[in-house]
C-alpha cells in the first residue's frame, strides 16, 4: 500500500501514551494530507499533518 498519487509507502505508529510509540503497520491514504494548527501538550500551538 502507498499514497496513490507518487508511490511512497505509508507507515502508521500509534503514540498510546507520551514518550511510547507503536507501529501499526503500512497503510494507505483515504485522502490528501493536510496541515492543520492543534495544541500540543507542552508547548502551545502548533501545525500538525492530519491523515485520513
């Protein structure tokens, strides 16, 4: 599986918790990316990539 429109492979990690990470294994996009502002749990406001 890959983004459709150049080929990359896509890999997915869950972060569960802080500081620990999972990996879910290779997907592929639904849709564009896209860049969205959220608040991060330390420092404030931040842009962040949103996959669906």
């Amino acid at each position: 599986m890959s983004s459709p429109k150049n080929g990359v492979k896509v890999y997915l990690f869950a972060a569960p918790e802080k500081n620990r990470y999972r990996f879910e294994g290779q997907v592929e996009l639904a849709a564009d990316p896209y860049q969205e502002q959220q608040i991060d749990r330390e420092r404030g406001p931040g842009w962040f990539w949103s996959f669906h």
